[in-house]
C-alpha cells in the first residue's frame, strides 16, 4: 500500500533558492473529491498519473505511475479540470529530509509552498530559515483545490 506523510508550508524569503534544483511541472486533475484525487501530471519529458486517498492528518494513501507523456498531455489538454496547475519546482535536500518548494504560475502566480515528505507522521523536523506558516492542514493550498480557487481569487 503507497502512503504518503507530507507537511506544507507557507514561505517567508527566496533564500531556498541556493539550496535547490529546478524543475517544471504541469498538472491537471481528473478528480478533486475530498474521499479521492485523481491527478495527471508532466515532469519536464515524463508523464504520470497519481491517485490520492483522503487526507487523515498529514498521512494519506497514494499510487502514482508512470505513462506516456504524449498520453498526459492528451488527458491534461482535453479531460482534466482547468485551469491547469503550473509550477516550478525547486528541491532542497536539508539533513536526511528533502523538501520541494514550488512557485506557481498561471492563475496563482505569487502562491510559494513548501512540502516536506516524513517516514511517519510525528518525525522530528528542523525548519528551515525561509520556512513559514504551517499551512498542512488547510485544504485551499491543495493544488487539487487551486484549480477550482485560484490564488488570484483570493482575497
């Protein structure tokens, strides 16, 4: 059974910048109930499909496979929910935990949010300077919830 732990974070400086490589993402959605989210997304040349499981605290189930990008990008262009979540995404390894932060684009430019996958849900973690508000269990800063709220619908 896959399983993910995943905390988030707002972010207060772009000192995470120096610490990270860089990658761009797009990603739609397929399904956005809260007992399941069905997610097609596009990694650089790579495509994948992801379903999640309800979020129970910071721990939900999770499957996410490999397919063809030309198939991704098919499904995201004509099945998905838009807008489309774009981002990049900037992975920084601190001790044994490896953080992604992603910048939104598009719709929601101006939203940054780091993530930080734990081995289990109460795992020690030392925050990093440029971290800020705990934001994991506030469900708008799902990106399956950005594609029906957008940042820029914020008030």
């Amino acid at each position: 059974m896959g399983k993910e732990i995943e905390r988030k974070y707002l972010i207060k400086t772009d000192n995470y910048r120096s610490c990270s490589s860089k990658k761009y993402y797009k990603q739609g959605y397929l399904s956005t109930s809260e007992e399941r989210v069905v997610r097609i997304r596009i990694i650089e040349e790579k495509g994948f499909i992801t379903i999640k499981g309800k979020n129970k605290g910071a721990t939900r189930l999770e499957y996410e496979y490999q397919i063809p990008v030309n198939e991704a990008n098919e499904l995201i262009d004509t099945l998905c929910i838009h807008p489309i979540i774009e981002k990049f995404r900037y992975t920084c390894k601190i001790d044994d935990l490896t953080w992604e932060i992603d910048e939104f684009l598009g719709d929601n430019t101006g939203l940054v949010i780091a993530e930080v996958e734990l081995p289990e849900e109460n795992y020690p973690i030392t925050l990093p300077d440029w971290i800020g508000k705990e934001v994991t269990s506030d469900t708008k800063y799902y990106n399956s919830n950005l594609v029906k709220h957008p940042y820029k619908e914020w008030k």
